[in-house]
C-alpha cells in the first residue's frame, strides 16, 4: 500500500479507501494480506486483466490522438536476443527517434527463452523469436533466415577445415547456452540422431560473456554471423560453416494478440520492419528475406 499511494502520489490511508469503495461496490474481497504484504486474490487478478485492457485502450486512444497531428506519443519495449541486438539495436533505436519522436523506445537484451516468457506476462511489447509459430495467445510473424555457423577464435579456425559436419563437432569443445534454449536443442536432437556427444564445456546465458570467452579459447560456439559481426570483420573470429546438416533459424517477430491491433504498436512495427529490410539488403545481417509464400 506504501509503494502504490507513493505511485500515486497520494497518501496510504486514502489508497487503502479507495480499495475498500471498490472492494463495496464489487461486493467482493480483490485483496489478501500477509506477513510480506499484499496480493491480489482470484477476484482481484481477474480485475486486473480487464483493468490492463483499459489502460491499453486510454494508450491507444492517445497515440490515434496523437498521430492526427503528425507522431503517436507512448512507451514501447522489444526484447531482443543477443545475436539480433548486435546488428540491430542502434539502427533501431535511431529509426524509431527520427520517425517516431513521440515514442519512448526500450530494449531488452536476452536469450530467446526468457524473452518469451516476458512476452506472456506482458513485460514486453515484442520480442524477436527463433523457429516460433503463432499460438492463440501470441501472434508470430516471420521476418528472415538466417544460417547458423561454428565461431571460433584464430587458433581453433587454423586447426579446422572450412567446411564441418555435424560429426566434427564431437572433437571440438563447445560453449553453449543453457538446456532451456531452443538452438541449443536442436544442436542435441541433431548430435543424438548421429550418435554422437557434444563436447560443451561451458554453459553461458548471456551473449557477450559467450563471445568473449571463445575469444579467449575455451571453445566454439554455434551462431549466427549476425551476433558477431564485427568480430567477423576486424579478424578477431571466424566462422566456419556446418553441412551435412546444415543449421537454419526463422527469426520471427512475436506480439501479444491482446496488443496485436495497437495503433501505436503497429507503427513501431511498421518502423521495425523497414530497419530489418534494409539491413538484409546492404549485407548488414547476413540473412533471407523471409518468402511469405512458403507459409
């Protein structure tokens, strides 16, 4: 009650009255206390969906408002996982200030399996996804693929051929994300299917400490040239490619369908989209255009 009456800017008193006149008027208790406060009961939490849903709307009314005179005004947040951060935040965060200067723009950096969950309970707007379809909660649009390699550092890459099959990996220590990941997976259902173990020797969830570790040697990792970019071009690591199989990803863009129809949602997608495309079509993120015809 302290917090939300700060919140407010009110006093404690006059919240916990508030609550009580609701409480009355619902003829229902939306609120059980306990030693470490207060939570709300199933009554409360359903309120509180519908009450998510109103200011959702006030939100849209006011940047539909807004855009008569030119700018939707509000606050957006896009989860990114580390290999899409990399190529991606600064152009976006640019476009979206020099076409949308009424937006409050916040980024999220994480790995593919938490950024889903964030998406669920509503902590962020959007969030870049990999090999995701849509479901009757979230709403999944296809945006690129892109091929996965092996990147190493400069004294695995001379003792490697250039090219690698999937059976190759079992000689080579490997640096991964945790179990909970899709990548890594798809990795081990591959591996298993030829019979073979994969050598992880480090399990990291946080992409730059992943990078900088097969810097310094202690193994290879499988990603995206995207997530490595300018390592890839200033000779700090190199990328060798897997065959036999090969490893592809479609990177999706996924959004609530509660929030899928948002005025100001959809022209930050519209801005989001366009940053993508071109960064595809000047090499910057070494990828496919997604072909919508294959759905």
């Amino acid at each position: 009650m302290t917090r939300a009456a700060k919140e407010l800017n009110t006093t404690q008193s006059a919240v916990t009255q508030r609550m009580q006149r609701l409480e009355s008027a619902l003829n229902t208790s939306l609120m059980k206390r306990h030693s470490r406060g207060i939570e709300p009961t199933e009554q409360g939490k359903i309120l509180l969906s519908y009450i998510s849903r109103l200011n959702l709307l006030v939100d849209d009314a006011i940047a539909e408002i807004a855009a008569w005179e030119g700018s939707p005004v509000g606050a957006v947040s896009i989860g990114l996982p580390p290999s899409v951060s990399a190529v991606l935040t600064t152009p976006l965060i640019f476009a979206v200030k020099n076409s949308l200067p009424g937006v409050e723009l916040t980024v999220a950096e994480a790995f593919s399996g938490y950024l889903e969950g964030w998406l669920e309970t509503g902590e962020i707007d959007f969030a870049f996804v990999f090999n995701r379809t849509s479901t009757p909660q979230i709403e999944v649009t296809h945006l690129l693929c892109e091929e996965l390699y092996l990147i190493c550092n400069s004294e695995l890459n001379s003792r490697l051929p250039d090219e690698l099959e999937v059976k190759d990996l079992e000689r080579i220590p490997l640096i991964a994300p945790s179990r909970r990941h899709g990548l890594r997976t798809e990795v081990q259902k591959e591996a298993n299917k030829q019979g073979i173990d994969l050598n992880i020797v480090l399990e990291i969830d946080a992409g730059h400490q992943l990078i900088r570790q097969i810097e310094l040697g202690l193994g290879a990792a499988i990603l995206a040239r995207s997530s490595v970019m300018p390592e890839l071009t200033t000779g700090t690591l190199f990328n060798k490619r897997i065959v036999k199989p090969s490893f592809t990803r479609t990177v999706s863009l996924a959004v609530r369908r509660q929030k899928a129809e948002s005025y100001l949602l959809k022209r930050v997608e519209e801005v989001l989209l366009k940053v993508v495309t071109e960064l595809i079509q000047t090499d910057k993120w070494p990828a496919d255009i997604y072909d919508q015809s294959t759905r």
